[in-house]
C-alpha cells in the first residue's frame, strides 16, 4: 500500500496537470450541501490554477465570496449541474443574463444520478418530475400504472471531496452531515482528490467506520478549513 498524500494544495494541481487531468473544458464534481462539507481548499486552488470552461457538479453554487462562487466571479464556469442556488447572487446574475448555462435536477435525483455514476449504471426511472419541466425532452414509460421519468448518470473527469479522517491508503470517515454528497462523488470521478482534516496510518482507522474504500481516491492533501456558516440565526439572551 503506497501513500496517497500529496504535501499541499498547490501540489496537487500540479500532479493533476502533469498527468492530463486538469484542461479546459473539464468536467468537476464538488461535495458539499451549502457550505457545509465543502473541499473549500481545493476550490480555491481550483481557481487558481487557472482552468476556464468547466462544467460543475454540485447540489449548490456557493455563496459569493466561497465555495463555487469564488469560480463564478472569476468566470470560469461555464455550466452549473445543481439542485439548489438560492444564496448565490452572482449565480441569480448570471443566470438571468443567459451568460450561464445551468442544468436544475431535483435534489434527490441529482444524488441519483451521482450514484448511478460511480455504481456504473448509465440511466434509472423516477417518478420525481413527471409531468413537468424536468421532464421535457426525456423518456417517459409506464410502468405497473405509473409513469416514469428516466434520468442518465453523472460522471465528472475531476472530483474534489471533503473528509474528515483519512489513512494514508485513502480510506475515508465523514463527519456528521458533512458527508453529504461526498462518497457518491468519490465514486463517480475518474480521479478524485480529498481534502481532509485529520490524516493517520494505514490500520488506524476502525473498518467499520470506514465509509469511503481508499480504491477510489488518488490523493490527499491535509486543511486547515474555515467552516463557514452560511446564516447565522441567533436570537437574543433573555
């Protein structure tokens, strides 16, 4: 078992140039529901690396100084797959300006579409938008009495999670709801870079807990990630 840690983010950029991965036009996969369980750290060096056209996937688009939104102001995506955007304004602008080009999935069938594309399923049937625009342009079939929506995988050249413990083989534990879309997103990226926490030997972590085989992962960077909230709601000491 070889070490998949790579020393910083900036590293890892550039073993992903050098190997061909990151190019133009690319496809990305982001975890994250909100700011919450972001690679927040490999967004920024995303970013700065420079890639322009991408195709993003991701259940949310940042907010406007984090996050997938840090990509938006620089202009560099081309095409949002996403469930909900509603914190964005510079995503609302360029949305609303026809400058991009967006991909609405209900939110449980773009975790569908996530999975299906790491389990290697190309295409599945849902009753979830039948009947509506989600449904334009697609098959619609009955099936036992009820019609069917079918919907295809997603699969991303690039995928960029957030853990919170990993082993140096690449096996990966989540933390709470942080985990979110992380682990299908694993799955269903050719290579896919993990940005983590906490980092220990291999045999360290319990197997059982264990939710995220090092098979997947090609590498690892340890951050020091900010958290941010993306409401606070507070209410007053009585």
């Amino acid at each position: 078992m070889s070490s998949k840690v790579l020393s910083d983010t900036g590293a890892v950029f550039e073993h992903l140039r050098q190997k061909g991965v990151l190019r133009n036009g690319m496809t990305v996969m982001a975890g994250g529901f909100g700011l919450c369980g972001i690679p927040e750290q490999l967004i920024i060096a995303l970013r700065d690396s420079g890639v322009r056209d991408i195709t993003a996937i991701s259940n949310n688009a940042g907010v406007d100084d984090w996050g997938l939104g840090l990509l938006l102001k620089t202009r560099q995506i081309r095409k949002m797959v996403s469930s909900y955007v509603g914190e964005n304004a510079e995503f609302e602008r360029q949305f609303l300006a026809k400058e991009l080009e967006i991909e609405f999935n209900p939110q449980g069938t773009l975790a569908e579409r996530i999975r299906a594309g790491g389990a290697g399923i190309p295409a599945f049937f849902t009753a979830t938008g039948v009947g509506t625009l989600v449904a334009e342009g697609k098959e619609v079939r009955e099936i036992e009495g009820r019609k069917y929506v079918m919907e295809t995988w997603l699969r991303a050249d690039l995928s960029l999670v957030k853990a919170w413990k990993a082993d140096r083989f690449g096996n990966l534990i989540y933390r709470k709801t942080a985990r979110n879309f992380n682990p299908m997103m694993a799955q269903a990226g050719k290579v896919t870079i993990v940005e983590v926490e906490q980092l220990v030997e291999v045999g360290e972590l319990d197997p059982e807990s264990v939710v995220t085989p090092g098979a997947y992962v090609d590498g690892i960077v340890v951050t020091k990630s900010e958290k941010r909230i993306e409401q606070r709601t507070t209410r007053k000491r009585s």
